[in-house]
C-alpha cells in the first residue's frame, strides 16, 4: 500500500505505480523494499519511508534503482507520472550512452589520425616525387662545378690569344645558362608533382627538351675544356649560342617547347 492509503488521503494512478515499484524491488533484489513482520511495523517502515539497501554486489544498474526508488517516494507529486514514463527510463541505460559516446569519441580520433595519417603520407609521398623528379638538377650543377668553370678559364687562356680574356665570357654564359636551366626546371617538377596542373604529355616534352640543352651544355663545356685555338676563335659564335638557349629556357610560357622545336 502507499503512504497515502494509510493516511486515508487520495490516491490515483500514482498509488498504483506505488504497488507496482514494490512488486519491481523485489523481483530485482528478491526482497521487498519495507520490511515489517506486522501490519503495524510494516505501516511504520513505509510511512518513515526505510527502504531496504540493496543486497551486497546485486547486479542490478543504478539507474534501475534510482528509477525504482523515484516510484516508491513518500509524495505521489515526486513519483512517476504514468508507468509509460517509469519504462521509458528504465529502458534508458546511460552506461549504454557514456560507452556509446566514448566510442564515437574514439571513433572520431580514429578518423582524425587517420586522415592526418593519410596527409602526412601523401606529403611524404610529394616530397619523394618531387626530389626524384629535381634529381637533374645536381646532376647539372656538379657538370659545372666551380671547379670546371675555373678549368675552362684556364683553357682558354692557356691559348696565349691577344682576345682570350674577352673569351673567358663564354663562361660566364654558361653560368647564366645553368642558372636559367635549374629555375625552369625546379618550376617545371613543382608544377607536375605538387600543383599536379601540367599534363603528362607536356610534362614529358619538357623533360626531353631540358635533357636535349643539359646535354648541348655539356658537350661545348668538354669542348671549352680541351680548347685550342681553333675553338677559341670561334667561342663568340658559342656565347651567342648559349645566350639565345638562356632567354629561350628563361622566356616563360611556350619556352621549352620552342627549345623542343628547335
């Protein structure tokens, strides 16, 4: 019985749930909720509302005894409204809801690595592809050491010609040439690799092309190396040479696809 019948006092639907709570004490933790082996103790216990402990290591979640004890409250305004109410909280498990909240939590860092995971290895991934493809570059610049543009002063000027100082330009042009060449050639990889905004195709003509001068460049430096007078007199022809390869190589837009062409 709820307090109120024993008080003579109104009841309603929320002295059923009463009932109802008592019945669910104790077929949750096998005993009842007041205990009295009279009328008179068991009147006593329920009007002071001494609601049995659970027993020791009872399975039972807290939230289930917390809904329990809400229907067995000494004031029907404190209790569940309707039994609907009372089922739709004993069926919510927030244990259920902390765990299924710490795995999107996890699942979501999951993810989070994983995506910062996937960038990292696509940025590792750029950064190789794009030292292989600049791989020429140090090729180009040991073939013109500054111990191979020392050589070639030297060649030149061994051939004792009253116009040999003036010839040593043809070196300073092929310093300008390489410079020119490694520029177009760091922009032409950037633009394939990382900005992926040049075609294949193009991409290929202008590493043919590129190829084509290094190798030019390289044959008239063995030339400069091994000059004679024959070769120094006709160095001004070579200067003009190479400095018409620096403005095609440095001229942006269809620049080594005239080199290409040519």
């Amino acid at each position: 019985m709820a307090p109120e019948l024993f008080l003579h006092a109104p009841a309603d639907a929320r002295s059923d749930l009463f009932a109802l709570c008592v019945t669910l004490h104790e077929a949750l933790y096998g005993q009842r909720p007041f205990r009295g082996k009279s009328y008179d103790d068991l009147k006593r216990a329920i009007l002071a509302a001494e609601i049995s402990p659970p027993p020791t290591n009872s399975p039972v979640p807290a939230h289930v005894r917390r809904a329990v004890l809400r229907g067995l409250a000494q004031d029907p305004a404190e209790r569940w409204s309707s039994v609907k109410d009372l089922l739709d909280e004993l069926d919510r498990d927030p244990e259920r809801t902390r765990r299924r909240g710490a795995v999107a939590t996890a699942l979501t860092a999951a993810l989070g690595l994983t995506a910062l995971a996937a960038w990292q290895w696509r940025d590792a991934r750029v950064a190789a592809d794009l030292a292989a493809c600049r791989a020429p570059e140090a090729e180009v610049a040991a073939l013109y050491s500054p111990e191979r543009r020392a050589a070639a002063r030297t060649a030149i000027l061994a051939t004792a010609l009253p116009y040999a100082a003036r010839s040593t330009d043809v070196v300073d042009a092929l310093d300008g040439f390489i410079r020119a060449w490694t520029d177009e050639h760091a922009a032409t990889c950037r633009a394939a690799v990382v900005d992926r905004a040049l075609a294949p195709d193009l991409r290929d003509l202008r590493e043919r092309c590129g190829e084509r001068q290094r190798a030019e460049v390289a044959a008239t430096l063995d030339v400069i190396l091994a000059a004679d007078t024959a070769v120094v007199e006709h160095l001004d022809q070579i200067v003009a040479h190479i400095q018409y390869g620096v403005w095609r190589t440095s001229t942006r837009g269809g620049d080594l696809h005239r080199a290409g062409a040519a």
